[in-house]
C-alpha cells in the first residue's frame, strides 16, 4: 500500500509551488510503502496567513482543541477530523531557503504518515501526572502546554530518526540550521522565566523541539550532526552551563523511552520534566 498525496492549492497559489510541493513529499511517500502506514494525505496549500489562521480558530471551537499557535511554524500537521492533513502558507514561505522549504514538507509529510490518527494529538492526563504537577505549581492548564510541547518534541524526534533511516536525513539537517539561525525570541522569553520554577519547564519542553531531534541525528551517525550540534551549542550560549546541561539530561531520556507506546512515553517524559530539580 503506498501512501497517496490530495493537494488542494487556494486561489492564485503560485503554481511552480504547487509543483515543487508535490515532487518534495512524494519523495516521502514513495519511501512509505509499509501497509501499517496510513494510505491518503490531505495537503492544502493556503495563500494568506490570515486564511490559515481562521481554518484553525473555526476548526478549534469546532471541535473543542486546546493547543498552542500552529501557525507559528512554516508547515503544521494534525489530524483532528481522524485522517492526516498537513497545511502549508505560500505567505509564510516567502524568502525560505527552497532547501529549508523540502525539509519542511520532508517534516510534515512523515508527520502525517506516522502521526495521521487522533491517538497522537489527544493527550492522557493521570492522576499521578496531576498530582506530580500541582505539587510544582502547575495547574492543569499549565500542564496541558508543557505536554503539547513535549509531545511535539517527541513527534518531531521519530519523524527525523526515520528520516535519517530512508536517506532523507540531509534535508533534516538544513531544517534545524535555518530553526535555530535565531534565537533571539527564545532569549527574550527565557530571561523572563527562567527564575520562575512553574514557566522555566514549560520553556524546556519547548527547547526540546529542536535539541531531541538534533541528539537523534547525532546517535544516527548523519554526516554534519555533530557540527549541528555544535551550532546548537553556540546559538543557545545564552543558556547557562547547568540549564543546558539539564537539557540535554531530559533529551537523553527522552531518547531512551523513544520506543514506548506514545502516550506512556509523553508521561514518562512529562514526569521527567516536571520533578526535575534544577529548573
């Protein structure tokens, strides 16, 4: 069974676009011929920021989601309605090195494949996951951010080891150099929180996104990961010697729980994270 693309581009979507994206993830979907992987991915290309932006507020109430921004990223998946759809803005791509613009669609596409059922973005929140965050100051609201983000960090880490695994491993690597080219956001935020015991975990969780997937190429021996990494290291060198070091404590864990049901390892994770003592 080899998975099917459905693209729909809105009205005067530049078409040497429409094109480059469907060459782009079919180089996904034909390395995706396992029958246990899903059969049909949605793609729609939007125009305008603010057309995607009201897609995802009329979709939110409509089925009652509670996440972050989505259109923060330069592509985002889900599959709220129960089938996988990935959503990408011609706007939002305007100046996006065409090398950063595959690794995004690499990104998404296989997020959509491996990631395409309801089970990976409704999240279980235990007893024992809220009494543990209650007793570090998060409510349920706090916690419900923290697990999105980490759940996006762990997404993102099996949709790159299986990358890497299919020889698409480069386009990964120009993915991360463009994400963490700047940081200055990141900065801004962190000197805000970072002597907040509750805000400094939920900025962690979100740190991960790009730190897990980098650690994962380096285990996987990706040619250039260890210079990633490097980068990484000088980009966030805002971040104290112990915060980065408590980083990529949670990354290595993380790692070692990668071959888990999802949800037992998000809350193993979000344990982690939440009864680590030096943040």
């Amino acid at each position: 069974m080899i998975t099917q693309l459905h693209i729909v581009a809105h009205d005067d979507v530049d078409k040497g676009l429409i094109k480059q994206v469907r060459s782009w993830a079919n180089e996904v979907s034909e390395r995706a011929s396992s029958e246990s992987l899903l059969p049909l991915v949605h793609i729609t290309i939007w125009k305008a920021i603010e057309e995607l932006q009201d897609f995802y507020r009329r979709e939110k109430e409509a089925l009652g989601i509670i996440t972050g921004e989505e259109t923060d990223f330069l592509a985002t998946h889900e599959a709220w309605r129960g089938y996988p759809r990935v959503h990408i803005c011609e706007e939002t791509l305007k100046g996006i090195p065409s090398s950063v613009i595959q690794g995004v669609l690499h990104h998404e596409i296989s997020h959509a494949i491996h990631h395409g059922s309801p089970e990976f973005y409704t999240f279980r929140f235990t007893t024992r996951l809220q009494e543990a965050a209650r007793s570090h100051g998060l409510d349920l609201p706090l916690l419900q951010q923290c697990v999105y983000l980490l759940s996006v960090a762990i997404k993102d880490a099996e949709v790159v080891r299986w990358l890497v695994e299919v020889g698409l491993g480069f386009s990964q690597r120009a993915l991360l150099e463009h994400t963490i080219s700047d940081t200055d956001d990141e900065r801004r935020i962190w000197e805000g929180v970072r002597n907040s015991p509750v805000l400094s975990k939920i900025a962690c969780a979100a740190f991960l996104k790009t730190l897990l997937p980098i650690e994962i190429m380096v285990s996987s021996g990706v040619e250039g990961a260890a210079a990633l990494r490097n980068q990484w290291g000088r980009a966030y060198g805002w971040l104290l010697e112990g915060e980065q070091e408590c980083l990529f404590r949670l990354t290595h864990y993380a790692m070692n729980h990668e071959h888990r049901n999802f949800q037992d390892e998000l809350e193993e994770v979000s344990l982690r994270l939440i009864n680590e003592p030096s943040i």
